[in-house]
C-alpha cells in the first residue's frame, strides 16, 4: 500500500497559472503540468536564493524531499522552455502558510 504524500506548505499562491509561447495558438501546443509546491521549491531556490535545508524548512519537508520537488519541476520547465511547449499550474498537495 503507498503512504499519503503529507501536505506541504506555501507561502502564497502564484499570480499567474498559465504560460505559453508567444504567437502559437493554444491548441497546437502540448502542456507541461506543474504543481504549486513544484513552483514554491523553485521559487524558494532561485528567487529567494535560500539553502536547501532553509527551503526545506519553510516548506515542512525533509531536505531530499525538496530536493525531488525541485528536481521534478527543474526538468518540467527546462522540457517547456525547450521543446516549446505551455506551462499549466495547478493542483499539487499544499497549505499556505
């Protein structure tokens, strides 16, 4: 049987829940599907530039956690950004904090 993901916290919900490439329609374009703690960790990386452990904790989660919710969201931008394709958030397992 699989354990429950736990709940992980957030510290605001982002402004935006889509991004596509300019000048293609909608409807040609494939979707990479993030969650909200994915853009939390991304954003408490490389926005706020904290630690991994610091990032860890304001997320509640242990440090190899953070590292797998950063790494997932990593490879779903970099595959978005490079093969063109629209960035969806939504969803995910999270509380504000």
């Amino acid at each position: 049987m699989v354990r429950p993901k736990k709940c992980r916290f957030v510290g605001t919900e982002p402004e935006a829940d889509y991004f596509k490439p300019r000048a293609v329609p909608l409807s040609e374009l494939e979707e990479v599907c993030l969650t909200v703690e994915e853009i939390e960790a991304f954003k408490l990386k490389f926005l706020d530039k904290l630690e991994q452990g610091q990032a860890a904790k304001k997320m509640r989660v242990s440090r190899t956690t953070f590292w797998r919710i950063l790494n997932l969201a990593g490879k779903k931008i970099a595959d978005a950004l490079i093969s063109g394709k629209a960035i969806k958030i939504t969803g995910g397992n999270y509380k504000l904090r």
